[in-house]
C-alpha cells in the first residue's frame, strides 16, 4: 500500500496527485505543481524535468494522466471507507478537523477563506471543486482567527507601515487610507532580512557572551586554584612558623630548668656544708661547756687545746645569691617578645587582608593611604619620542630641543611627543608625578595603541585605548575617545593617579597638603594600562614613585 501510495504522489509537494499530468519524459506531476516549476523558468526559454532533469524547447504541453488520476481516486475511496489509525485522529496540542463527527481527525490544513481547519478527507473538495480551489490553504493553524480583520470579516493581507500593524483590504481604503502600506508578503520579505541582520547580531552577542563566560569561568578555576594553594601555603608557611616559636619556647623552658637545676644544686651544697659545721660547731661547744665544769685539772688542760683547734669550720663559707636567679628578666623580656610579634603580626596581616580582599578596596583618603599602594615606575626608551631627553634613571623626561638619536624601534612615537612606561598595570596602583612648564598629558593606556604618524589613534586621549588628564599651569581637562571634560580645579605641580584595575577606577588627583580629586572614570578595563606622558616645549615631569 506504501508504495502503491508513493508511485501516485507528486514528487514536488509530496502529496496524492492532483488532476495528474505528464510531461514528454514519463514523470507526472500536480497540475499546479508542475504549472508553477515551468513559470518559473519562462524568462530562460529552457525547461527541465524536476526530477530527471531532462530539458525541452519549447514548454512542454501538460497531457492529463486518465490513468493516474483514476487511481488517485479509487485509492480516495479506499482511505475514505478503511479506519483511520489511532495517529490520523487529534490529540493533546493537534489542531482538530472542524468538520469531523465523533472522534475528531488531525487537521492538515486550514483555509484561510473558510476559516477552518480540515483533515485529508475533508479537505479534499478543495483540491476538486472549482471554486474551492482558489481558496488559500496554509499549514494547520489554531489561530485563524488572528489572520482575520476584527472590523471587516476579512483576511489581514496587507501591513501598514504608519501604523506598523497588519490590516484587511478594506482597512486599507478606510482608517488606514493614505498610509504606508504593502502587501504581508512583501513586508514579510524585508522583515526576513531584518532577521538576518538581528540573527547575525544576535549570534554576535552571543558568542561575545559566551567568550566572556568562558573567560569568567577560566578566572574563576584559577581564583579557586591560587586560592587552594595560597591556603594551603599559609597553612605550612604558619604551621612552620608555629613549630619554630614551640620550639623557642621549649629550648628556653630547657634553659630555665637547667640554670635552675645548677644553682639549686650549688645551694643545696653549700647547705649541706654549713649544716655540718653548725653540728660540728654544737658538738665543741657541749664539749667545752663540759670541760668547764670538770675538776681534774690536768684533763683540762689537756683537752682544751683540742677543742681550741678548728678544721676550717671557722672560715664561712662564701654564700653568694643573684637577683637573676629569680628570673624576673626572663618575663619581662618573654612579654616585649610577646608585644613585639603581635605589632609585626598586626602590621602585616592588616597588609595582607588588603591583598586577598576580593572587593574593590574603598578609595584611600589621606596621601599616607595612598602611598600603601605606592608602585616603582621607570620610562621605556623603546617607545620614547626623538624629541623627549630620558634622564635620572628612566624616571624624569624633558622636551629637548636637540633630536635625540634613539634607534628604531616599533614601540616608539613617532610623531608626537610621547613615552610610556614599562610597567603595565593590572591591580591597585598609585603614583605621583611633579612637573614643570607649559603643558603635560599624564596619561595610561593600553599597550596596542598606535605609534607610527599623526591621527588621532595615535594621540593620548583621542582613542578609545588611552585615558588622559591635560594640565596647563591655569586649568585642566580630562580626554578619552576624543570626548573631553572640563574641569573647574586648577592643577598643582604634583599629580597623582589612582587605579584600581579590576573595580574600573581611575582617579587624577592634585596633590599638595590635601589631596583635591580632579576626574575620576568608572569604566572596565580590559587589558593592563601601561602610563604615559605626552610633553611639551620648556616642559619636564619627574616620576615620584616610591612618593618622597
């Protein structure tokens, strides 16, 4: 039956054929179908085959297939008394055939002019009634009604333009008269290469949006890394150090003890020595009371000498007692150990919770916090204009009258008096500058800004790579992208620069006994900043950092 089916379907709509005709190569085809295919080639003069691709000259004449046509119908009758299966009829989400009894059939189509939808069997007058097959036949819809004017009964086939909605014909010659207006499909058309441009932007956007979430992913793998190993670091690195002061701890506990052992042994020999002389001591003396009192004269006599000679008992021993064996300096100097640690400890681990601070840090105030975030500076030959003279060590430009003979190098400015710094800049910055003369641009940027000629993409501040305050000894503004901003505050011979790169801040400050914020930008940088300065005729600039 399948194939029975596929050898009487139309080849260009995949339908059961339609009033079945034959072209002078055997293949049949729909009436319409194959009207429609040989229109289209009208303006060539040669017209091919759709399916074996064999050409004719001129348009072949379209013979109806009786044959073909009456199979197409007996198998009409076949479907129409066999039962459908449980596929053909509607379920949960299918559009239902209008005209169905009972059990209601999957619709195919819906007729926009009917304004119904039809299952095959139903649907088939439209395919053999004259006048039905002028009728317009879209997919199955639910929502026909939308496709009909609300005021007219009619069909919305033409978009108004003025009013930017679709309308009926007779719209068009009441409310919307005069207005902008095309057919639906035209407007269609060109809403279809809108599409293609939003869906290029869209898909522009989106893979943006993914290489950031590629990259945020990619930041947080190695914060999750560095963290795990900056933890497990500090573990061992404490550990140690904890191990190291035990240790402290115990060889003083053992050198108390052993000091204490030695003078405890000495004093108890020294005890033990007198406590035998006050015995030998107490003996003599019951001995010379008793001879005191015996009459026998020439025992006394004889005796007394004796007890008059002394075995070194009658020297005192030397007894010697040190304040420092009660250690009391021990404690004392065990506390200002105890003190001094804690102050170290204190200092630097208040440092450190400002490196390992995850939020953007609050904006110092006072120079003294500034100067926490104080970064060493040096100017790079390599992109030095031939006008500027470097000097103390890379860290002091001026504009030289004399051409500078520096060798060529891709990095340099060529064409406007220029340098940037080695040092690219990513985190919590501060630096300080003092100049003298006409002009100074104090600026960052990002490494791939021009250097060669004398556009804008090449000039600090007229791109949107660079950033840049401009001082003069009156006033002061601040450019980016050639946008400028004037600034009301006059500027000292000292500036400084704030960044905070990961929080999107840069802050211009003029500083003297206070620090008078001049310009800050909140933006998000996307690569280092390396700083720069664009210099003047008579004008030189010192970098102060380590701040003086």
């Amino acid at each position: 039956m399948t194939e029975a089916v596929s050898s009487i379907s139309c080849s260009i709509c995949l339908d059961l054929l339609k009033d079945p005709v034959t072209i002078p190569c055997g293949h049949s085809y729909c009436m319409g179908c194959i009207k429609d295919c040989l229109d289209k080639e009208d303006d060539k003069g040669i017209y091919s085959c759709p399916q074996c691709r064999q050409t004719f000259i001129p348009r072949p004449v379209l013979n109806r297939n009786t044959i073909l046509a009456e199979l197409v119908e007996n198998l009409k009758k076949t479907r129409l008394q066999a039962a459908p299966p449980d596929h053909y009829y509607a379920g949960p989400g299918d559009v239902e055939c209008d005209f169905c009894t009972g059990r209601k059939l999957k619709a195919v189509k819906s007729c926009l002019v009917c304004l119904a939808s039809y299952c095959e069997t139903h649907l088939q007058p439209h395919y053999d009634v004259t006048p039905l097959k002028k009728h317009k036949l879209v997919q199955a819809s639910r929502q026909l009604q939308e496709k009909i004017c609300s005021h007219h009964d009619k069909l919305l086939e033409i978009y108004c333009r003025t009013d930017q909605q679709c309308i009926c014909y007779l719209c068009m010659l009441d409310v919307h008269k005069g207005h902008d207006t095309v057919s639906a499909a035209a407007e269609r058309t060109e809403k279809q290469r809108q599409f293609g441009e939003k869906y290029l932007e869209s898909q522009k956007r989106i893979g943006e949006r993914e290489k950031k979430i590629q990259e945020l992913r990619q930041t947080v793998d190695t914060l999750k890394h560095s963290a795990q190993a900056a933890v497990e670091d500090s573990e061992r690195i404490f550990t140690e150090l904890i191990c190291y002061i035990e240790k402290r701890r115990s060889e003083l506990k053992e050198q108390i003890r052993a000091q204490e052992k030695a003078e405890v042994s000495r004093a108890e020999g020294l005890l033990e020595q007198l406590e035998q002389q006050v015995a030998e001591l107490r003996r003599r003396d019951v001995e010379l009371k008793q001879l005191s009192h015996t009459e026998d004269d020439i025992h006394c006599l004889q005796s007394f000498q004796s007890l008059c000679v002394f075995s070194g008992s009658e020297v005192l021993p030397s007894i010697n007692v040190y304040p420092q064996i009660s250690f009391e300096h021990v404690k004392k100097s065990v506390s200002e150990l105890k003190d001094q640690i804690q102050d170290v400890c204190k200092k630097e681990m208040d440092r450190i919770s400002w490196e390992v601070q995850i939020g953007p840090p609050a904006e110092p105030k006072t120079r003294e916090d500034f100067s926490k975030y104080s970064c060493q500076l040096t100017l790079d030959p390599n992109t030095t204009n031939q006008n500027l003279c470097l000097s103390e060590g890379n860290r002091k430009v001026t504009c030289s009258n004399e051409v500078q003979s520096y060798p060529d190098h891709p990095d340099r400015f060529t064409s406007h008096n220029q340098v940037l710094c080695r040092e690219g800049l990513s985190g919590v910055c501060y630096w300080e500058v003092e100049w003298s003369g006409g002009g100074l641009r104090v600026a960052v940027s990002y490494k791939e800004i021009s250097r060669k000629g004398y556009g804008c993409e090449c000039v600090f501040g007229r791109n949107d790579q660079s950033w840049v305050l401009f001082c003069t000894t009156s006033r002061c503004w601040f450019y980016h992208n050639n946008t400028r901003a004037d600034i009301p505050v006059p500027c000292s011979s000292r500036v400084g620069v704030y960044l905070d790169h990961r929080a999107g801040t840069l802050s211009f400050y003029s500083v003297s006994d206070t620090m008078t914020l001049l310009h800050r930008v909140q933006t998000t940088f996307t690569q280092p900043l390396y700083p720069g300065f664009n210099v003047y005729k008579g004008t030189s600039v010192k970098i102060l950092t380590p701040i003086q």
